[in-house]
C-alpha cells in the first residue's frame, strides 16, 4: 500500500517544510483513505464514493511537497493517477503526468476541514476497450473526532467528491459515516452515500446516469490484544437503494445485504 519516505524541517516560527514520495504512495487529494479513517475503520467494506473521494490511496509514483502551521497545511502533488490492475503482486508504474492540490483547516483539536482538486490523466479503464480516460476531481471533506473517556471515541465523516470525464456529464457522490467505540471494545458504525453512476458502473448497456444509494449499519467487537494485534469479529446490515428504471434488473429497489467478518489489526489503532 506504500513504500514512500517523508523529509521534514522548520522553515520560520511554527511553519514547517515537508516533502513526501516514493514508488508508491498518496497524492494530496480527497480525505484521509477510508482504510485508515478512524470514522471509517470498524467496517472492511470500501464506501460505494470511493471513486470519488479517495481512489488514489494506492498510486504508483508520487512526488508531494507541503507547508503547514499548527491549524492549517497545505500541499501539492505530482503523481501517475492510472488506476492499478488487480494483480497487487507487482508495481504498476507510469509517467508522473497527474497533478492536485489540497489545503487542510483544524479550526479546532476536534475538526479537520479540507478541500482539494486535481487532474488524473489516463485514470480509469476506457469502455469497450477504448482509450484510458482522464478525470477531473474535486473533493471537500470534513471530520470530527470526540473523545468521550479514556478509549471510548466518536468519530465521523462528511464527504463530497465530483468527477468530470471529458465529453461526459460530471457525476457526485456524497458521504456520511460516523461511529462511537467504548473502551476499546465495544463499536457500532453506519454509513450513508449517494453517489452518481454511469450505465458502465452497473453494467448495463445505456449511457443514462442512475442515482444510487446504500445504508449500511454494524457492530465490532474487539479483544484482549495478543502479540501486539488486536483481533475483533463484526457484523454489518445494508440497503442498497436504485432507482424505478433499475428494479428490474436488480429485483426491487431496496436490496438488502448481511456481512460476517473478522480484523485483525495493531494493538495502537484498535477502535
């Protein structure tokens, strides 16, 4: 997921340089990945805004440099926006041809605000075989973290992120998820999205865009740490919601799916 190095020193008073890269890594775009989201963690299944938002958590070349004070940071990214393959044994390199950009706001310890835009070239798979397609992002984001006693935290996410191809109508997609972890234990999640897809998205035949939606609730109940993991099994309830124009193909427009799952994860980061 990455292989990058940081290089960081004080420029003037509380303003410090930071420089950030390697052969793969992040680009200064869209929220925190949701891998690594505290609002976001409990749940294994990747939110349905993805493309949207933070896709770009796994890219193959990133160069970024940055200032930041003690409430504010901002960045700028070189990096190759193509989508990876499916095979994640290997490094699929390309030309660093993809730019963004992103500024970060803590107006205060609890909240995180950012906004950011960028240019992927050659990012998604062109449709029947076509020409790799560019993509234009822009994302804004912000979260709120609550402590409520020692290792109990609230933690939540709202999300927008567009999409515009070039020749197509831009497409949306937006975000909510919270959830609240007792004694590092105990966690219940949800999530809610809309999100814009094209008829290649649900693959069918017809170049409409669909509106669609999912809630998603669950539980994660966390155990003793062993060797420093912190192992945890969970259990998650969905609604995927489309429109009258897709109920016959999907069977109704509410379509409900159920989840078992068991993590794994470090001792430090267990909510």
């Amino acid at each position: 997921m990455e292989l990058a190095a940081t290089y960081d020193r004080p420029l003037a008073g509380d303003v410090r340089l930071q420089v950030y890269g390697g052969p793969v890594g992040e680009p200064a775009l869209g929220p925190t990945a949701f891998p690594h989201r505290i609002s976001a963690m409990p749940s294994p299944l990747a939110p349905i805004s993805h493309h949207w938002l933070d896709s770009t958590h796994i890219t193959y070349g990133v160069i970024t440099g940055g200032v930041y004070g003690k409430r504010w940071k901002a960045e700028a990214s070189v990096f190759n926006g193509r989508e990876p393959d499916e095979n994640r044994t290997n490094f699929d390199f390309g030309a660093l041809d993809s730019w963004s950009g992103r500024m970060w706001f803590l107006p205060t310890a609890r909240w995180a605000l950012q906004v950011s835009a960028g240019h992927l070239t050659e990012a998604e798979a062109g449709h029947d075989g076509g020409p790799r397609v560019d993509v234009n992002r822009v994302t804004a984001s912000m979260t709120h973290h609550r402590k409520l006693r020692p290792g109990s935290i609230w933690a939540s996410t709202v999300g927008w992120g567009r999409n515009q191809d070039p020749g197509n109508d831009a497409t949306n997609a937006l975000l909510a998820e919270t959830n609240v972890t007792l004694d590092e234990r105990d966690t219940w999640f949800g999530r809610f999205e809309l999100s814009q897809k094209s008829g290649h998205d649900v693959a069918i035949e017809r170049h409409d865009l669909f509106t669609v939606a999912k809630l998603q609730a669950g539980y994660t109940r966390y155990f003793s740490a062993w060797n420093s993991l912190k192992p945890g099994v969970g259990a998650g309830l969905s609604a995927g919601i489309v429109p009258d124009s897709l109920k016959s193909l999907y069977g109704s427009r509410v379509n409900f799916g159920f989840g078992i799952f068991v993590t794994l994860r470090p001792a430090e980061s267990g909510m």
